[in-house]
C-alpha cells in the first residue's frame, strides 16, 4: 500500500470513529456536541473517500446503515415497510442533479412534487387497525425501531381514534416535535431544578419520546405532523402524495399546512424555497425546520422510482445552510462546573441571531477551544441551534488582529486558586478542591434537584442569594438553616421560608438512591445509583466495599468503581457524609431481596400505563424488594404484567401470550400491602 493509500485508509478510519462518536451522542445520549451542518460534512467527506476507494468500506461504516441504534431500554419494533432516511442536497446544482435522475429514471417525463417542510424532530410511524391506534414506533436503524406507544399516546394531536370511515389496516409516518414555546418553557424548568439543559428541540423531542415514565412526556406538550401513508390497507387508497395528504388531514390527522405541490421543474421548486427561507428568518413558524422535502407525487411513480438500501429514489431532503451571524469575540472567561471541570466561554459582542441577541457561547473544552483556535479579538461565526444554544462554528482568520495572543486555559481554578489537572484518557481540565465556591454552588442545585434530593423552591437565584449571605457552604449546610434567617432575605417572607425548610426536612428521607445520586459522584448517573442502592444498602456497606467488589455489580466498570472508592477515599468527602448522619439523612435502601426470599421471589413482571399509588419507580423498587424482577418487554417468561390506566401495546401483547395481567389492587395484595 502506498504512502498516499495509507494517509487515506487512516483518515477513513479515523472518520468512521468519529461519526460513529457523534451518533451515538445524537441518538443513543441526546446530548450533541456539533452541528447537523458539521456532522453532514464528516459523513460527506467519509462518503467521498469511500467512493474514490471502495475497497475501504467497511461492513460497520455508517455510511452502510440509515440511523442510530435502538435504546436498549426500549421494546424493539420490526417495521414492515423500511423507514428510510433520504438523501440530502445542499446546493442548486445537488437539487438539479436528483431531478435530472428522476427524470431519467422516468423515460425523460418531468413528474409533478410535492415540497413539504422538513420538519426538526423525530421520526415516527403509528399503525392503526380499523381506525383505532395500536403500535407507535421510533426510526432506529430503519428497520427496527423503539415502541413509544405509550408516550405517543400523550401526544394530544395524534388521534387515538380515527374519523370514519378509516381502513382496516393503516401505517402513517410523521414527525414527532417540540414547538419553540414549549422547549423554551421545559429548558427553564430544567435550568430552575438545575439540570442539564437540551441543545435543541429535536433533541428534546427525541428525549421526551424515549422516556419510561409517559406521564412526563405527556407534560413536555410535545407535537407531531403526519405526512405519509406506508401501508394502506382498505378500498380506494390514495394514487398520490398529494391525495394522501388531504386524505389524512380527513381522517383526523394534523398534516402541516406549509406544502405545495408543483410540476416539478427546477425554477417552481427554487420559489418554494425561497419562500420557506424567508419564513424561518422572519421568525413565522412556531416549530424549528431545516429544510424542504420534495416528493414525487404519483404512487406509481414512486414505485417504479424505488429506493436504494439506505435512502428512497423519488425524495429528496433540501437542506438549508444553518442560520449564523458573526462578530467579534471581546473575552474568553472560564467557567467551572460542580464536578470541577473547566469550561471556556467565548463573550462576544451583542449580535442578533434567530430574533434574539446572544453575547456568549461554550467552547466545550480546551480540545474544542483549540481546533478552532478562537482568540480574543477573532471575528467569528456563531449559530444558535434550536434557537437557544449558541455556538461558535469556526473563526474567520482572515480578519484575526496582528498579534492576537492565543488563549491559554489557566494552571489554577479561577474561583479558589487551587491547580487543576488532567485526568489520563481524558480532555478536560478539573479542580479537585472540593471546597471550591463555584463546584459549591454547581454542587448545592444538583443537590436539591427533582430527580436528586428533590428540594422544590431552592433555584438558582435563591442559591446565589444564601451563597452571598454565608447562611450555607456545601450540602449539608442547607440543614442547618433557620427560619428567621431565610424571612429576613429580601423576597423571601415567612411563607416562604417555612416551605423551603418543610422541604429540606422530607428530604431527610429520600433515601440511599436519590443521596447518592445527589452527591454528585462521579460516574454515577440517576441508575447508577438506584443500582448501587439496591446492591448494597446502606451507605456505610458501599464505603467499605473495594475496587474488586464494586466491579462484580452489573452495570458498574473499572473507571465507575474507581470513581466510588476515590470519593470514599477523600477526607473531605467522608467529612460531608458525617455532618449530613448528624442531621438525620436517611443513608439506607430497600435492597433487592436474596434469590429465594420475598413474596415475588423469581417473578418476572412488567409495567405498563399509569399506576394510581405509586410511580413506576416506586412499584419498581417495591417489586425487587420483594426479590422480583421488571423488565420492559412482556414475552412468555413474564409472570404478570400490572396494568394501569391507559395500558398500550404491551397489555394486547401480553393477553395475546396469555400472560396474566394485575391491577394495582393485585401487586398489593402480592406485596402483602393491601388495606
């Protein structure tokens, strides 16, 4: 192989990697790290090195497959008829090249086409049998998705029941989104209870599907489109796009109202276009949009037209470039995070983006901040994804100033003076000091979040306000607060005052899960914790248990259970443990009963609808306390699948296998619970 072979294969390699990376943080975590305009451009660089070199392309490469992986979580769902992902173009000349095949494809006949708008959220496909909705499933990798039946249900646009007269048998596909109102309100939420907020509302969306719990996405207000009709299964069904359209609208169905169809020619398609564009800059939509959908309009064409295996031949995606502006950075600052990791924040001067004006955006991490290389004084662009979240996407280094020094991230924590490190393997910079204010503060919302401790009226605001007043320092310091104290702050009151502390005090038994959730280990998510509180139960059983043993619990790895035993390790840390025993923190769980023990001992079980006495997580941890086992999908080994309001797909499944299925009345009664 050749020294320029070699350069290419590597690059290829190294593509495949990173691709595979940013799927995975797309639509396995929910949390990405680029743009769609900076990952298109990894798989269109990975797409032309495969195509100059075919030899190079691999089983496992993502230009071989249409999406993400299912969440494992998450009942798979075999689609009957592939949902494919489309192909993209992004210039004049891509849209003139698809219309010329079509074309070409057709006997040189110019069909009609449908332009629908590309609507920013999540795939779906519902299937309804004799009018009444009975499988809702996600995209997954096209072939098999995730069922979202339950939280599909919640989605108040999308009929439960058909209008009649509806065909025995119908498959619609759709679009699952958060409108601009309702993200803005869910990231405040999630700012006031300290919790991460979402880069965009697709990604929000596509969080808000997932979910276990339907109740919760029922109150995110989701929305959803339908646009296409995969199986028609009854008399007279619809020759063209354009008929399915208002065919579906007919039945009950919210189809958007921004599509036309055309003849097809380049010049009717470019106005369309245009007008789109000037619908997203004017701020007119309520819903986020990247683009246009054209869609041969006759059936029959479009089966003829076929489709390769990753992508149909008669659609195609218009993309349109990101919306950015670009101004003049005036200062990076460094932010720090409760787990003492270092951010730098690049400030810049005010420019109006998405109908807002924005001043800052995050860097990430140093690793960020130096491929792209931004410096005080740089002119640069900046997006703002999802009309929230803003971000610099790449400097122009033809107007960078003589001299402009590169940035330095700082050897010293820049809230407590203390040395930050860098953790082998890892990118980012931290500060180890416990007792640093901006890691107490970071540390203390975390705290009293909803899904931590769950401390209601301890917001950001107000956590500033007892930082500045040294009435707290840390975790446990919130206990030690007074009455007296918080009514004399400035907009607090009595009232107030007496809520918060009513707070803090049914916090004191949350229990072992939620604590050590809320202590901020690192490493240890929400399910971490829940599994380490069942393994173990008690805090003083997990203080004590080593390295070795740590790793024997499913679910835990090496760096997990180093993370465990370094925290138990520091002093500072044991010291916290202490003062929060002194207060009265319950520090105990129910753990799973031993195999043989408890009234579901051996029993498989499975949830479904909405449970009137206790939340899922809470039948949950009762049923394994009682030495049973949940699990998310109902087969022949489920012993009994309890069944609440608004049962989905899963309570058909299981009468179907004959798997007995209890009210809540009955889990009681088996848990010896039952008034």
């Amino acid at each position: 192989m050749t020294a320029k072979k070699k350069n290419v294969a590597a690059r290829a390699a190294e593509l495949r990697a990173e691709i595979r990376r940013h799927e995975r943080l797309y639509y396995v975590e929910d949390r990405p790290e680029i743009t769609d305009a900076e990952f298109d451009a990894l798989m269109r660089e990975l797409k032309g090195l495969e195509a100059a070199h075919p030899e190079l392309v691999t089983p496992d490469s993502p230009t071989q497959r249409v999406g993400g992986a299912p969440v494992s979580e998450l009942p798979g769902v075999r689609h009957e008829v592939p949902l494919l992902s489309l192909e993209n173009a992004y210039d004049e000349e891509e849209l003139k090249a698809w219309l010329t095949r079509v074309s070409d494809r057709l006997d040189g006949r110019t069909p009609g086409i449908v332009c629908e708008l590309k609507i920013d959220g999540l795939s779906v496909s519902i299937v309804y049998e004799n009018g009444v909705l009975v499988r809702a499933a996600t995209r997954g990798d096209g072939t098999t998705g995730e069922d979202v039946t339950p939280n599909v249900k919640t989605i108040r646009s999308v009929p439960l029941t058909l209008l009649r007269p509806a065909p025995r048998l119908l498959e619609v596909r759709g679009e699952v989104y958060l409108p601009k109102p309702s993200f803005r309100a869910l990231n405040e939420a999630r700012e006031e209870a300290g919790e991460p907020l979402f880069a965009n509302p697709r990604n929000a969306a596509a969080g808000s599907l997932r979910l276990l719990d339907a109740r919760i996405t029922a109150s995110r207000r989701l929305d959803a489109f339908l646009y296409a009709a995969a199986r028609w299964d009854g008399e007279d069904p619809p020759g063209t796009q354009e008929e399915a359209l208002r065919r579906l609208e007919r039945l009950g169905f919210k189809v958007s109202p921004y599509w036309t169809k055309v003849d097809g020619t380049f010049e009717e398609i470019w106005k369309f276009l245009h007008r789109v564009r000037l619908m997203r800059t004017g701020g007119d939509l309520k819903f986020e949009t990247d683009g246009v959908v054209l869609k041969v309009n006759g059936l029959a064409d479009q089966k003829r037209l076929g489709a390769t295996a990753k992508s149909p031949r008669w659609a195609l995606a218009y993309k349109f470039p990101p919306e950015e502006a670009t101004t003049v950075v005036t200062d990076i600052v460094v932010q720090v995070g409760r787990t003492g990791v270092l951010t730098p924040v690049a400030e810049f001067e005010p420019v109006l983006l998405a109908g807002t004006t924005v001043k800052r955006a995050t860097l990430h991490n140093m690793e960020d901040l130096s491929r792209k290389d931004v410096r005080v004084g740089d002119t640069v662009a900046v997006e703002k994804g999802g009309d929230v979240i803003p971000k610099v996407t790449r400097v122009l280094l033809d107007k960078r100033p003589a001299r402009a020094p590169e940035f330095v991230l700082p050897p010293t924590c820049p809230s407590c003076g203390e040395k930050v490190v860098k953790a082998e393997g890892s990118v980012a910079l931290r500060c180890v000091n416990p007792s640093c204010p901006a890691q107490a503060k970071e540390a203390i919302r975390h705290y009293v979040s909803r899904r931590a401790m769950d401390v209601e009226g301890l917001g950001d605001e107000r956590i500033d306000q007892l930082l500045a007043a040294k009435l707290i320092s840390d975790v446990a310091s919130l206990y030690d607060l007074a009455g007296a104290d918080l009514a004399a702050l400035e907009r607090w009151g009595e009232k107030s005052a007496a809520n918060v502390l009513a707070q803090l005090v049914k916090s004191k038994e949350a229990g072992l899960a939620r604590l050590l959730f809320g202590l901020g280990i690192r490493q240890v998510g929400e399910k971490t914790a829940k599994v380490l509180a069942r393994r173990f139960g008690s805090m003083e059983a997990l203080a004590v248990a080593s390295e070795e043993e740590l790793t024997t619990v499913p679910e835990i790895g090496p760096e997990t259970a180093r993370g465990i035993r370094d925290w138990f390790g520091n002093g500072r840390s044991r010291g916290l443990l202490t003062k929060l025993r002194r207060h009265g923190i319950r520090m105990t769980e129910s753990p799973a009963a031993p195999a043989g023990e408890g009234p579901l001992s051996g029993g498989v079980f499975v949830l479904t609808g909405t449970l009137a006495r206790r939340t899922r997580d809470e039948a949950t941890a009762a049923i394994e306390a009682a030495g049973g086992k949940v699990t998310s999908s109902v087969s022949k080994k489920t012993t009994a699948m309890i069944a609440g309001e608004e049962a989905g797909s899963k309570l058909d499944k299981a009468r179907t296998l004959g798997v007995p299925v209890w009210s809540e009345e009955d889990l009681e009664k088996a848990l010896g619970e039952a008034n």
